[in-house]
C-alpha cells in the first residue's frame, strides 16, 4: 500500500506545469487526475506509482468503473 505521505505530494505530471494536479486514490491501485478534462489514471503497481505521463495517457479513454482490479504491467 502507498503511504498517506506520498499520495499526499503526488500530482498528475502532465497538469502539474500548469495546475495543481492533484490525484485521488481509487480501489487502491489507481490514482486519478481531478483536473478538468485530464483523465489520465496512473496504475499502482507493487505499491509503486507508474507516474509516466504515457501511462497514464494509457487509460484516458477507460471510465473508472471498467478500470482493472489489478493493473496489467503490459
């Protein structure tokens, strides 16, 4: 599990240039951008962040709800 320390200084890499980026934690395996009309989801994967803007780039089009429990590591 992530500590409540790092999700705390996490941001969206790709919105943080030009807004807070600030992400949520979702099934604890997925942090989410909340900036408006971002939509990248960063996986969680070995209770490591994969936060590459190509990765998160990745799932932009998936909704929340159809995101994997498990996060593939393709």
């Amino acid at each position: 599990m992530v500590s409540d320390d790092l999700l705390e200084i996490l941001r969206c890499p790709a919105c943080v240039q030009h807004a807070e980026g600030n992400l949520e934690l979702k099934q604890d395996n997925w942090l989410i951008c909340t900036e408006d009309g971002c939509g990248r989801k960063y996986p969680i994967r070995d209770d490591i962040p994969v936060m590459l803007i190509d990765e998160g780039d990745k799932w932009v089009e998936v909704s929340v709800d159809n995101l994997p429990i498990a996060p593939s590591k393709d």
